[in-house]
C-alpha cells in the first residue's frame, strides 16, 4: 500500500479499500468518490516517498485494526503520522481497509476530528 501511495498508482490504491471506505481526516467519506480524491491528494501533496516505520495488528473475528506509523517525504518536506486501519474480512475476495483514521503527526496526538487541507501548503 505504501508502494501504490509512492508511486501514485490510485487504482491499487484503491483496491485496499471496502465498499465503504472512510477517512474523515482527508475528506473522504465513500468510497465511490475515493479514486479521484486519493488521485487528487497524491497529486497536491507531491508524495515522494513513504516508509513504514512501525505497525502493531490485533485481530478481533472478522475484523483487524493496524496502527501504523509512516514517514513520508513531500515536495513541501518530510514527516511521520500515525494512523488506526480497520479492516474486514470479505469473503470470497480479501481483506478490506473500511477506515483510516489519523491518529498523529509529528508524534503529537490529533483530535478525532482533525482535518487536513487538500493542499499542503495550507497547513498552518
């Protein structure tokens, strides 16, 4: 996933995502509207690189929650976030990432409803 955020392949991006994919922190509510959101995004930010630098899984039946840790270079600079994925098991098909929640960056705790400008440049 990391490698498809690098590279800005938005379709395999997009294929880790359920029907009904959320991440309230970059505006994106459902999924069908995602491709062209996560396109959007990888393009104004200018995503040079991103590195996992930590995750932890804990699986619960059907459904796994991974926090992760990314480290990812920009155009505009370098930083970490942290983020909560939950997941759920489809059948037939894979597991599926059915919310992103921003949970840091730079190591500081963000509220629940943080929201992160569509351009880089507009953070404070």
């Amino acid at each position: 996933m990391a490698n498809a955020a690098q590279m800005g392949d938005t379709d395999r991006l997009v294929s880790f995502l359920g029907d009904d994919f959320s991440c309230p922190a970059l505006g994106i509510t459902a999924s069908p509207g995602a491709r062209q959101q996560i396109h959007d995004i990888l393009t104004n930010y200018g995503i040079k690189h991103t590195t996992i630098t930590g995750f932890k899984s804990e699986l619960m039946d059907h459904r796994a929650v991974t926090y992760v840790t990314l480290y990812t270079q920009t155009k505009a600079g370098n930083g970490l976030t942290g983020w909560r994925l939950t997941w759920e098991d489809v059948p037939e098909e894979d597991w599926k990432i059915e919310e992103a929640e921003l949970t840091s960056i730079d190591r500081q705790e963000v509220p629940a409803d943080f929201h992160i400008p569509g351009n880089i440049y507009d953070l404070p």
